[in-house]
C-alpha cells in the first residue's frame, strides 16, 4: 500500500476529495449575526460592536466548521446483496443505480476557520478587535461525464469530460479592525488582515477528450489543464508515462509545514438604525469581507495539452480480480492507482502564483418587535465571489435575548446547495462566555458518522472571557439598541 501521506495525482485528489471529505467550515456563525452578545460578529461584518471587552481562550476561543455539497459518502459507498460494503466501482453496483444519484456539475466546498486568539475592547473613540486565527478553503468539481466514463468504460462510446477542477488555500491572517459611531444611527468598521499563506493547490482540467479503440481495448485520451501547487515539497514523476521526452508528473511528494506565501486583506461594513428616519426598531447593514489577495512562492508549476495524446487501459479495479468487497481502504487503494495512469502533467518549472481571496457580501436587515423587545427577527443575504466556487445564502432568523445572560436563535436557509435549519445558544457572564450553534443541521450521518445524502453540515463552538462592566464607554458605541 502506497504512503498515505503522499498527494496522488491531481486527479485522484479532486475526485476523492468528492467521496472522503467529513467537515469543512465558513468564517463565522452566520445564524449568531443579530445576537448582541455574540462576540464575533465583526468577522462577518467589521462595523458590529460589543458591549463589552473580551479575550478568547487560546485555540478554544472559536472553532467554526462547515461543509456544503450536493453529494454525499452514500453516493460512493453501498452494500451489495451480501451486506458487505462496496465503493462505486464495484462489479455488483448497478451503473444506473450509481449514476442516478450524481448530479450534472458534483461541487463540495470546505471552509474551516480556527481562532488561535483574538480580543476585543473599547479605545480610540470605538471598538477594536485583534485576531489571529487559521483558514482553510478548499473546493472540488467534477461533472458527471467523468463518473459516468468511469463507471460504464463503454468501448462504444467516446466521452467528453469539462472542468475537473480542485482548489485549496490554507493560511493564517492577523486582522485588526476598529468600528465607531459616525453619526448617532451609522456605524462604519473596517478589518485590516495580514496573511501568511501556508499552502495552496489550484488544479484545473478544462477539457478531457476520451476515445475508444475497440479493437485494442484501449483509450486514446487527450486533456487540456494546469495545475500550480504550493506545499512545500516536489512533484513526483510517472515511471511509465513521458512528455516531450521527460517523465509525467501525476502527484506530489513531501509536503511541508511553513510559510509558502504571504498576502493581504481588507474587510468593511457598515451598520445604520432607521428609527429616527423610517421605522422605530429597523436596523440594516451591510459588508464585504476578504478583499485582497495572496501571493504564493515556490510554486511547483505543471501543464498538459491536447497535443500530448496518451493510450490508457481503461479502469482495472473493475475488474475486482484482488480487491476484498468489504475492505474500503483497499478498493479506493485501487481506484487511486488507475487514476494516477489516467491523469498526468507535464513539469513546466517553479515559480509565483498570486490569486484573490474569495471576497464575500454581505446585507442585512433586524427588526426588533415593538411589542417585546427582547425579540427580533432578522434576514442576511450572503454571496461569495469565488469562481467556480461562488455561493449565495438568504437566511430568515427569530432571535430573543430574554435575560442578560441568555441569548438564542434560530435560522431557515435557502442556498446555491438547497434548504437547511440551524440554531445558536450564547450564554455570557462576565468573565466567561459560552457559545455553540449550526447553521445547518446534520440531517443523516449514516453508518459513518459522514452526511449520507449531501455535505451540507455544520458546527460552532467557543469559549471566550468577557471583562468589564456592561455598558459605558463601550454601551455608548452599541449599534443594536
């Protein structure tokens, strides 16, 4: 069995990134927006100011996890008649059976975001906020033509397979933001965030053109892609395959932890209470978050062109000659050694990358009721500029903040990945605040504790310690009064 430790071909890791991801994350809890207890909300929008200084505990201060998908682990893994468990490619799955649940264009997108340490108190006229925290985000798309020629091989057939693509950035930013009243109803914030880029992958097949030769049993496969990768290590080389004269690239080897880039990033937002001008208790605001870019070093750069035709057998694990039926491990194994014969680059050298972030909107609107005002009900409209990987969510929320220590929400979803329920608790004393919550429910783990039927899950967690007397200095910059 081959190291796992070591990147397989870029093929290999877009589409089983598809089948084996279990959590992913996005940059804050957005059901806790309207929460006015809910110490981070500046990282949705700078401009949301706490009535109260706090520091987070280190690494426990918030952890936010989220994945979004329109697949899930019960797509790729069933049981046959025996009971036993069988990956995709198995002889006794049903081609149709499989087929049936992939959809047109197969996206799972991961973000996970961890505060390392962040801090927040009143100063120089406003609020302030310092943050440390790690991010990682990372997406994977492959179109239904690709699982499609997997699974059936049909020698009768030719295919044609567009936008395999997999991108990941992992990088650690220190942000520090100030919001302050501008007038007695605006609030304006900014964050200023410098990156430090870890490691990044951005791998592109624009077009694979798969011809039969019925007569050889074989495949004349042509592909036009690129791939730029920056984790620290080297690309590894085919044994088997040339191009231009030069062993194939199909994986990467030795990884490394460390600094393999460096950026920056601006997020500003704005909040403006319509009490004095439209309707008493509307309060409506707006951001946008991750604006700025990330320039990557050392990296490790690979191309393949529609004029470097290459023959390929065809799917071995079909076969099932030496594979267990109940060993998943094993069959994936498998399937991920055919992958690194069907997909490889050309070395085309090192050097820079600079890419964007994934800069984010965001517009919201609270109404707190007039007739208890410890309840409101809120709408946040969220769309993310990313690609490929671009989303939007609209999500209604009820929030009730019935004691001072006590504050509670609950959301309804509609998104680019389909309709999902989520819930926040914020239990705050001075000296110790205790938050959790989802955006999305887990709505059926399966038998492996993975969403079964799509990716769409997530959770929230995070201690922090709030300090000072309520009010004040600080209660005179709150913007959800």
């Amino acid at each position: 069995m081959k190291n796992r430790h070591n990147f397989r071909s870029f093929g290999i890791l877009a589409v089983l990134l598809l089948i084996t991801v279990v959590s992913t994350a996005q940059e804050s809890l957005r059901t806790g927006y309207f929460l006015n207890g809910n110490l981070y909300r500046h990282k949705i929008n700078p401009a949301m100011m706490n009535d109260q200084n706090y520091i987070s505990l280190p690494i426990l201060g918030g952890v936010s996890v989220n994945a979004a998908g329109d697949v899930g682990i019960d797509n790729f893994i069933f049981r046959n008649s025996a009971g036993e468990k069988v990956s995709f490619m198995h002889s006794s799955v049903d081609a149709n059976e499989f087929l049936s649940g992939i959809g047109s264009d197969n996206k799972i997108m991961a973000d996970i975001d961890m505060t390392i340490m962040s801090a927040g108190f009143s100063a120089f006229g406003g609020y302030n906020t310092i943050d440390i925290g790690f991010h990682s985000r990372t997406g994977a798309s492959v179109p239904y033509e690709m699982f499609d020629f997997m699974k059936n091989l049909d020698y009768n057939s030719s295919y044609s397979i567009n936008d395999i693509n997999i991108l990941t950035r992992n990088y650690v930013d220190i942000a520090f933001g100030h919001s302050r009243k501008i007038t007695k109803d605006l609030t304006l914030g900014a964050r200023v965030k410098f990156i430090l880029g870890l490691a990044y992958a951005d791998v592109n097949l624009d077009r694979v053109d798969v011809v039969s030769n019925p007569s050889s049993l074989k495949w004349t496969v042509r592909t036009q892609g690129s791939a730029n990768v920056s984790l620290g290590g080297d690309f590894k080389y085919s044994d088997n395959r040339m191009i231009n004269g030069t062993k194939a690239v199909n994986g990467y080897d030795d990884p490394s932890l460390g600094v393999n880039g460096f950026g920056m990033g601006i997020d500003f937002g704005a909040v403006y209470d319509l009490s004095n001008v439209l309707t008493k208790g509307l309060i409506v605001s707006a951001s946008v978050t991750d604006l700025g870019f990330m320039n990557w070093k050392k990296v490790s750069k690979a191309a393949i062109d529609q004029n470097n035709p290459f023959e390929f057998d065809g799917f071995e694990y079909v076969k099932e000659h030496d594979v267990s039926p109940d060993n998943i491990d094993e069959q994936f194994n498998s399937l991920k050694d055919d992958l690194e014969e069907f997909l490889s680059f050309e070395d085309k050298g090192k050097g820079s990358e600079s890419s964007s972030l994934a800069a984010t909107l965001n517009l919201g609107a609270e109404y707190k009721m007039p007739f208890y005002d410890k309840l409101s009900a809120g709408v946040l409209f969220t769309n993310r500029f990313d690609g490929d990987y671009s989303f939007y969510k609209v999500s209604l929320m009820a929030n009730i903040a019935p004691v001072k220590w006590f504050e509670f929400a609950v959301s309804g979803t509609k998104s680019t990945f389909g309709t999902s329920f989520g819930a926040m608790a914020n239990v705050r004393f001075t000296g110790f605040n205790l938050f959790v919550g989802t955006d999305c429910f887990f709505s059926d783990l399966g038998e492996y504790s993975i969403p079964a039927k799509d990716m769409n899950a997530s959770v929230s967690v995070g201690v922090n310690v709030p300090f000072g007397k309520r009010g004040g200095k600080a209660k005179k910059v709150e913007i959800a009064e």
